[in-house]
C-alpha cells in the first residue's frame, strides 16, 4: 500500500488513480483524515494484497493500539436516543 502525505505532496486526482491502479493508496489529509483509494473490481485480490501488504499491517497495528475506545454498548445507547428522538419529532 503506498501512502500519500496530502500536506507534504500535492497530487492530482488522475495522479492518485494511475497510482492505485497498480496497488491501493492511503492518503492522509491535513486535517487528519485518513482515505483509502482502490480498485473496486476485485474485492478477493485487495484482501489478499493487504494481507501481503507490511505497510497496511503496520498501520492496522497502530490503530489498535489507540487507547480511545468506545464500547459497543455505549455506541448502541446513542443510536437508541437518536433513534427515539427522531421518533418523537415526527
């Protein structure tokens, strides 16, 4: 996986889809933002190329180890709320 730094190289759209069609790319944003452009056609062969890919095990490995987590629970309970108040203006 080629990873593209957007606030240190300035590409253009046609640059960054010549780039994944030979392999998928990680592009991150200035705000923080992480995107990932790939070929769409073949879902088997991009789970085994990430697979195969030390930097997209290096970058899985990295967000695991984010220590800000939020429990399925906790996430459950505020789709119920919104859920419910969305009910409620109807």
């Amino acid at each position: 996986m080629k990873t593209i730094n957007l606030e240190k190289e300035k590409l253009d759209l046609t640059e960054v889809v010549n780039m994944a069609r030979k392999e998928p790319v990680l592009l991150l944003t200035p705000d923080g933002k992480e995107f990932i452009i790939s070929e769409a056609d073949d879902f088997e062969k991009e789970v085994e190329m990430l697979r195969g890919s030390q930097a997209f095990q290096k970058f899985l490995d990295e967000r695991s180890m984010c220590k800000h987590r939020i429990p399925l629970e906790d996430i459950e309970k505020e789709i119920e709320k919104e859920l419910s108040a969305t009910h409620r203006l109807r």
